[in-house]
C-alpha cells in the first residue's frame, strides 16, 4: 500500500511540475493544441505511476531509486513537450532548467518540513517526502502562476549570438546542485539543504527582478514607439495638408485662366472669328497637355502623402528619390504606410553616410494578381550582419520593429540582400480585400 502511494505521490508532483512547464507556452498554443499535450501527459502518468511501483517492489523504497523515479519523469515529460509544442527547443531548454531549480527549491523546502517531522513522528520519510512537494506546489501555486506564464524573456533574449548562453545558464546551475544530489540519502543534512537552497533562490530573485524590469522597459519603449509613429503621421499629415493648400491655390489660378479663356472664346465667337477661336482653343489644348497632373502617385490619400513627403524631403537633401509605384486600392493602408515611411526615413538616413555623388534611394511598389511587392534599395558602404532568416542581427530601431510587426500580422515574406554597396529591402504578401483587374491602374513613374 505504501509503494502505491508513493508512487501516487510522484505521479502528482511530476504532473504539476508538467504544468509549471507548459505554462510559458501556453499563450501562444491552441486549445486543441493544449487537448493533445494534456492527453499524452496523463498518459504518460498512469505509465510512470504503473512503472515506478514496479520499480519499487523489485528493488525496495529507497532513495537512490526514488530520485531516479523523479529523474526518469523529468525526463520524459520534457521530451513529450519538446515535442508536442511547436517552440524552438532553445525555449524548452531554457524553461527546463528554470523550472528545475524551482523544482529543486521546492523539494529543498519539503525537505527540511520532513525532517522537522521525523523527530517527532515516525511517519515514512518517502511518503511524506511526496505529500509536502505536493503541500509546497499547490500552497505556492498562484504565485508559481504569475511567475511562469511570464517566464519567457522577448524574443531578441533567444536571437542574439549569447541566445545559447542565455538558454543553458539555468540547466548549469540545476546540474551543478543536482550532481551532489547523487547519493542514496533523501533528506540531506541542514547545511547542504540551506546552501542548495540558497544559490538557486538567489539566482530565481534575481532572474525575476531582470524580467519584471525588462518588461517595464518594453512598455515604455512600446509607448514611445507608438507615440513616435502618432507623431510621424500626424507630420505627414500636415505636410500633406500644405501639398493639398498648393494644388488649391493652382486649382484657383487655373480656374481664373479658365474664366479668362471663356470669355475671350465667346467674344470671338460673338464676333465671328470662328477661326481665331479655334486656333486659341488649340493653343489651350496643347498648353494643357504639358501640364502635369497634380502629384498623385497612389491610389491611398496617406500613403501618397507620406511618399511624397519623403521624396521631396530626400530631395532637399541632395538624394535623387525615385518612385515607381502602381495606383491601387489597399485594406491595409495604415499598416503598410507606416512600413514604407519607416524604411524610407532609414533610407534617407543611411543616404546621408554617403558621399554626395552616391546618395541615390529607389522605391518601388507593385502588384501582380493578389501579390503585392515592396522594395527599396539605397546606397550603403555598412556591411550588414544578417541572421539564419536573412534579416539585420539589430531588431531594436522603430523601423525594424513595424516592418517585423508588419511580417508576422500579414504572413509577408521580408528578405534584406546587399550587393556591390546597395542595400535592397523587399516586402512581398498576399493582399485579397481588392479585386486587381478593379484596382491596378497604368504605372507612374516619377524622379
């Protein structure tokens, strides 16, 4: 009976330990996702539980076999959820050995409450052992909560070149502690208890307190990088405003010219000169002909203010800016004009580091069928470091963030290339709200 509950009480323990695990991805997963792990979790308990009293009967309750009974679950459970949830095993290694040097914190504090209670009860050690890292999980289990659904750093934590560091730093640590753990005592003494206690107790406050202040610092970057992009249209917006009070006051001089030229048609005609009429009317024609339309480059009233805002702003500043865009209709104007004025503000920027003769930036935009393809390319002696995915090691400025932002809301395809001091930036993904044979109109060009 004994060895039953005993292992009972591993099947537990290592159950709820599986939650602690699951907890940081648990977010990202779905329900059904998470139907299918739990299944093969309680699977694999009822196995543990069967296979572990086993164990015990053939080679008795003792604790080298008991804490191999622990480590054999650890194990497995960490195998079935590398495998079952779709994260990068950096992430599960990172989580395993953090939860591991909580698990051990807790059995440390199960510990020395069983030894208090050995010296005034005689009660099995092993049993009791199970029923207090159960105490400790269950009392704690709110907070444990808290901690381990924010357990995960941000994702630069995991995509720098110290990602692998930063992933095994706490499975070194478990190790270091668990390898003086190997020996066929259950209850160490006081002072190794204290000292296991200790330098992983340190390491979790101090972890917590990094984590907890990186994400202060994420909220304010984040709000400062929205206020960034506020201000930033509400600057395109006023430039726009003056490009549109311009194309009024033309509008009014064309208007008078218009009033003007009808009144001298009509005196023509009233005086029968028929023939001087039509030959005015020919030489208006012809005028009208080489009068450029007002600058409008995009069918989308906020990107074509934005485009040409920078381009006038690239020009005033010795870059030759030139667009090629067609005129059509997008769902998603505010996302992709936030893209565009980003890239091409970097553009400008990276033009400045140029000498004068070589500031040249090219934007284009084009649609085939649903596709829609983004591409800039400016003059750039930097060589660029890029990771696995081809994109820059820096994520960190606003530009890379709304265009990562952009790639995973919209499933685009973001590729950087850099060839003979030309850096090219192309953006592709899928656009359906429109009908193209509706929206693509003939392209403009202009320089």
């Amino acid at each position: 009976m004994i060895l039953l509950l005993v292992s009972a009480t591993i099947a537990l323990t290592q159950i709820l330990n599986a939650c602690l695990r699951w907890l940081p991805f648990s977010k990202r997963m779905t329900l059904e996702e998470s139907k299918i792990l739990w299944k093969k979790f309680l699977i694999l308990a009822a196995l543990l539980f069967v296979g572990d009293t086993i164990l015990f009967q053939i080679y008795g309750l003792d604790a080298k076999f008991y804490k191999l009974a622990f480590s054999v679950g650890w194990i497995l459970y960490f195998g079935i959820a590398a495998v079952t949830i779709r994260e990068k095993f950096i992430r599960h290694i990172f989580v395993f050995g953090m939860h591991g040097i909580w698990a051990l914190i807790v059995q440390g504090m199960a510990g020395t409450l069983n030894s208090a209670v050995q010296e005034f009860f005689s009660v099995n050690e092993f049993l009791l052992q199970g029923i207090l890292n159960i105490f400790w999980l269950v009392i704690l289990w709110q907070w444990e909560k808290e901690i381990f659904i924010n357990l995960l750093m941000p994702n630069y934590f995991f995509e720098s070149k110290y990602r692998w560091f930063n992933a095994l730093l706490p499975l070194v640590i478990l190790a270091g502690i668990y390898l003086t753990m190997l020996n066929n005592v259950l209850i160490q003494p006081f002072k190794e208890r204290f000292l296991r206690f200790l330098i992983p107790g340190f390491f979790l406050i101090m972890y917590r307190s990094a984590n907890v202040a990186n994400r202060e610092i994420e909220k304010k970057n984040r709000r400062q990088y929205f206020n960034k992009i506020l201000q930033q249209q509400l600057q395109n917006l006023r430039e726009y405003n003056l490009i549109q009070q311009e194309n009024q006051q033309q509008v009014a001089i064309f208007r008078h010219d218009l009033r003007h030229n009808y009144r001298l048609i009509s005196a023509m005609v009233k005086e029968g000169k028929f023939q001087a009429a039509i030959e005015h009317i020919q030489i208006q024609n012809e005028l009208l002909g080489k009068t450029d339309e007002s600058e409008k480059i995009s069918a989308n009233s906020i990107l074509n203010a934005v485009i040409l805002t920078y381009q006038a702003k690239a020009q005033n500043l010795g870059i030759t800016a030139t667009v090629d865009i067609q005129a059509f209709e997008l769902s998603n104007e505010g996302d992709f004009t936030i893209v565009v004025s980003n890239l091409f503000d970097n553009a400008i920027s990276a033009s400045l580091k140029q000498s004068a003769d070589s500031r040249k930036i090219f934007l284009s935009i084009l649609r085939a069928g649903e596709k829609i393809f983004l591409e800039i390319s400016n003059r750039c002696e930097e060589i660029l470091e890029l990771d696995e995915k081809g994109l820059p090691l820096w994520k960190y400025g606003t530009g890379m963030k709304t265009l990562l932002e952009f790639q995973e809301k919209y499933q685009a395809q973001v590729n950087f290339a850099q060839t003979e001091d030309w850096l090219k930036i192309s953006v592709s993904w899928e656009e359906k709200s429109v009908s193209p044979s509706d929206s693509i109109k003939p392209t403009k060009s202009l320089s």
